[in-house]
C-alpha cells in the first residue's frame, strides 16, 4: 500500500497557497504526485480568522473529503475561540487526530505559523517526493515545510472515520 504523506506548506503571503495549488494541479496532470485530497487557508491581513477552501477539482475518489479538513482547520485555527465549554469534545477529536498520526505538536507548530499575512497549502498525496514538490513550489516562496507521514494502518482510521457518502 502506499505510504500516504499530509505536507503543509506555508507561504509568506496571503495568496501564496492559491498560487501553489495551480502549480499542484500540474503536477498532478504530469503524474508527478499523486494527490488524494488538498484543502488551502488564506489568512488575510486585517481579518480575525482564516479563509479555508478544499480544493474538489483536485480531489480524487479517496479524497478525505471536508469532514477530515473542518476537524483539522477547526482544531488548529478555531477551538482557542470556543471557549471551556467545548474542552472535553475537542479533547475527544484531539485524541482521535493523534491516533492517525497529527498530533498536538503538528497541530500547535501550525496554529504558530499560520497567522494574519500568511497562507497554507495542506496535502494529502501517496508517494510523493518531497523534494520535487519543494522545487515546483519555489517561485511562491514557501516559507516553510511542516509534513508528517501517516502509516497505512493511520490512513486507514483517517478513511474509515472521514469516509465519503
């Protein structure tokens, strides 16, 4: 089975992941990665909170899909505004996140990140070569790479849970 990788690729700019992505569509077009599913946060400057799109024209058909990506973007950039109240809930999915491999370390270093002025280009691919990715990706001036590698038994509890109707 393939090994399913989650990149995060931060950018300098507020439109930097957008620009990234199209870059990301022609890798994909030219078989240069294999991609499952991407998702993109511009944060604005000037806005309390980040702009989130999943990207469902690059998706393929074991895309998480927007459950996966509204757990993540709610746990990174979300749940210190909630308040006490919804403490034992999101440590419930906290927990959930870790078991498949993100966990509050992965999650704090991108809440740190990504702030007003920046954005990010989240991707799920299955065998990519980083490096390759890295070289495409130069002209947009990622900042900063922030990955971790999902084992098959990981990406398997991330299916089963975020599985599409």
């Amino acid at each position: 089975m393939a090994q399913a990788t989650l990149t995060v690729w931060k950018f300098d700019t507020a439109e930097g992941a957008d620009e990234a992505s199209r870059t990301l569509e022609r890798l994909a077009r030219e078989n240069l990665v294999t991609l499952v599913d991407a998702a993109t946060v511009a944060w604005p400057e000037g806005k309390k909170k980040p702009k989130t799109n999943q990207l469902h024209s690059m998706a393929g058909a074991g895309a998480l899909g927007g459950a996966f990506w509204g757990m993540l973007f709610g746990l990174i950039f979300f749940v210190p505004l909630l308040g006490a109240a919804v403490g034992a809930a999101t440590g419930a999915l906290t927990g959930s996140m870790a078991d498949v491999g993100i966990d509050d370390g992965f999650i704090n270093k991108i809440r740190d990140q990504i702030t007003p002025g920046t954005s990010a280009l989240f991707l799920m691919t299955n065998d990519v070569v980083v490096d390759r990715v890295k070289d495409a990706f130069a002209a947009h001036g990622p900042s900063e790479l922030m990955f971790t590698n999902l084992s098959a038994e990981q990406e398997a509890v991330l299916r089963q849970v975020f599985e599409q109707d």
